[in-house]
C-alpha cells in the first residue's frame, strides 16, 4: 500500500486508498475513493483464469457504496478483458503496459 500511495502522490486527484472487508469474510484488496467520494475497486489474483465467485468481494463492494460505486476491476493473468457482470471486468495485468486501452 505504501507504493500505491507514493503514486497517489503524484495524481492531480484527490485519491484515498482503503481495503474492504465485510464481517462475513469478503474482501476487496485495493479500494479506491476518489472525487465526489467515487469508489473503484481492485482485485488481485495470480491465477489465468477468473470465475464469477471471484467477484464476490467487488460485489459486496458496489452493494455497500452503491451510486458512488463506479467499477470493479480483477486484474489477473490471463490474455482478455472479460465482463462479470454491471461495471465488473477481469483485466490481464499486461494490459497495464499496453498502449491501446483493453
């Protein structure tokens, strides 16, 4: 977390980093509040495949913030940009260095 804030350092943004965790387990590695308390949240997971229980974390997350949640994001090790669902997407983490947007 502390990389992450070095970074939010250098935005134009005003960005607040927290992580989430309901009392039943579920859990969301990095969250993101930004302007007008917007709330983005990112997965992590080192594995090439993704499943929709994968999601459960990003989804407990957008029903707790509810109009402010604006996207939860899984960043894993496959080659696609898959949709799960409303404002849910599984992103490979080399699309973090790509040029074109995924």
């Amino acid at each position: 977390m502390q990389e992450l804030r070095k970074l939010i350092d250098f935005s134009h943004m005003t960005i607040t980093p927290y992580h989430f965790r309901t009392a039943g387990g579920k859990e969301v590695d990095i969250v993101l509040e930004g302007p007008e308390r917007a709330v983005v949240g990112i997965e992590v997971k080192a594995s090439a495949n993704v499943r929709h229980s994968d999601f459960t974390g990003l989804q407990a997350l957008a029903e707790a913030a509810g109009s402010k949640f604006r996207r939860g994001v899984l960043i894993y090790l496959g080659d696609k940009v898959l949709p799960f669902g409303d404002k849910l997407n599984a992103m490979p983490v080399s699309a973090l260095w790509s040029k074109s947007r995924p």
